[in-house]
C-alpha cells in the first residue's frame, strides 16, 4: 500500500499564524519611527599657538596718575637769565585720554611674544594743581594743551593650558613723546622725549584658531622734563620768564578689542 499527500490545502494551525503576522505587521506600520538624536556639535578646540603675527585693535583709555614739580625764574629766588627755582605747594597734573589703540606683535614660541602698541594721538591738559598765596596762578591753571603719545615694546609670556582662555603677563620699555602742543600760561613750551618702564598684563579669550577678544592693562613709569621760554598773564601781559615742569608720568592704559592671528 503506497503513502498518499494531500495538498491543496493547509491545516488551521498554519492559517492562523499567517493572520497573526499579517495582523502585527500592518500595526507596526501605524506607529512612527522612532529617530535617532542629532549627534552633539563638535567642541571649539583652540590647539597651541604656533609661531607667527598677530594684530589688536580697540578702545584705549589713559587714567592719569601724573604729578609735577614746578620751576620759575620768575619765583623768588629765581633770575631772569639764570637759574628756576621751586615753586612750592603747587604741581601740574595731565587729564585722562579716551581714544582707539593698535597693537601688533610676533609670537617668537608658542608661549613667548614681542608686541608694539600705539594710540591715535588725542589732545589732553596739563592744568596746575595747588595754590600758593601771593603767586598768580591758582588751581586749575591751563598751562599748555599737549598731544601726549607712548609706544611700548614689550616682552610677553602667555599662558596657553587654560584651551581658548590664554592670560599673559610680561614688560619692556616705551618711548615717551608728544606730537603737538598748544601754548597756554606757558609759551615755547618743548616737552623733552623721554624713555620709561613699562608692565604689562592681560588675557586673550580666542573663539577659533584665528579670532579673539582681548582685554589688556599697562603700568608706565617715565619722567617727563617740559620747557618753556615765557610765561602769559593775560591781562597783565606776556613776559620772557623761564621755567620747567618735571613731571612724574605714571598712567594706567586700560584697552579691550579684537584680536587676529595670522
């Protein structure tokens, strides 16, 4: 007797799992696909400076700190023709300076920089301070309006393991001058060019390999020796009295802006 197949047909068990997968798959297609969360953006990464140029520019701002010693041939003492003598209980002091600064440097290694930095020349005053009874020349006296400049030349040392925030500290020295002047109370006023210490400090936040914000703070110590050959009293006329102001020059130059290095 031989062995028989059926087809053409399949047994109930089959056809009910068929439906089952039929079912959950047409649900599976109803509900959304769940995405996968957008990759985290790539952090700012400032490598080490490599040696090479960079540029500075922003707002500068000169706080006086400036004090003078007053002489006079026409004081007491002094001689017309010969020597000044001191004027007591009366100095001069120089007004503060708000204007645009530059700064350029070279980054000699990755930690040390060699900068000069400059301002565009602002006019400031240089008025007495104190009052001596009997002098006429009070307070606040306008003696000569100069336009005052300093250039410092500076040695740097940054420091670059803090990433994008890079502090620096460093000093050097700083030609001490003045573009221009403009009589007031003192005539033939010359203002003796001079060299002084200087110290600097500060730090540069880079927002990439090339652009940044830095913020920058400089102490200078200079004496300044101005002459002049006259003396006006106004009213009471105009007279070839000598005299000098030595001049204890010692701002503080505070200055923020932008940074580029190439």
């Amino acid at each position: 007797m031989g062995i028989r197949f059926r087809t053409g047909w399949l047994s109930p068990c089959a056809v009910a799992a068929a439906a089952t997968l039929a079912v959950n798959a047409v649900a599976a297609a109803d509900y959304p696909t769940k995405k996968s969360p957008p990759p985290a953006p790539a952090p700012v990464v400032v490598t080490p400076v490599s040696p090479g140029f960079f540029v500075k520019a922003g707002l500068l701002y000169g706080i006086n700190q400036t004090s003078s010693k007053l002489y006079s041939q026409g004081f007491p003492g002094g001689a017309l023709g010969g020597p000044q003598a001191l004027i007591p209980g009366v100095g001069a002091t120089v007004s503060n300076v708000f204007t645009v600064g530059f700064e350029a440097g070279y980054f000699v290694t990755p930690n040390v920089s060699v900068d000069v930095s400059a301002g565009v020349p602002m006019w400031a005053t240089d008025k007495t301070k104190g009052t001596l009874q009997g002098f006429p020349l009070p307070s606040g006296t306008l003696l000569v309006k100069i336009m005052p400049s300093f250039v410092p030349v500076t040695a740097l040392y940054h420091f670059t393991q803090f990433g994008a925030f890079q502090p620096y500290i460093g000093g050097g020295v700083a030609a001490v001058f003045s573009f221009a002047k403009r009589d007031a109370f003192d005539t033939g006023v010359d203002v003796k060019p001079t060299v002084g210490l200087v110290l600097q400090g500060g730090a540069d936040v880079m927002i990439d390999q090339h652009w940044g914000w830095s913020v920058d703070v400089r102490k200078l110590f200079a004496h300044v020796t101005a002459d002049a050959t006259g003396e006006n009293f106004g009213p009471y006329g105009a007279y070839p009295i000598a005299n000098s102001q030595k001049a204890y020059f010692q701002p503080w130059v505070l200055s923020t802006g932008v940074t580029y290095r190439f």
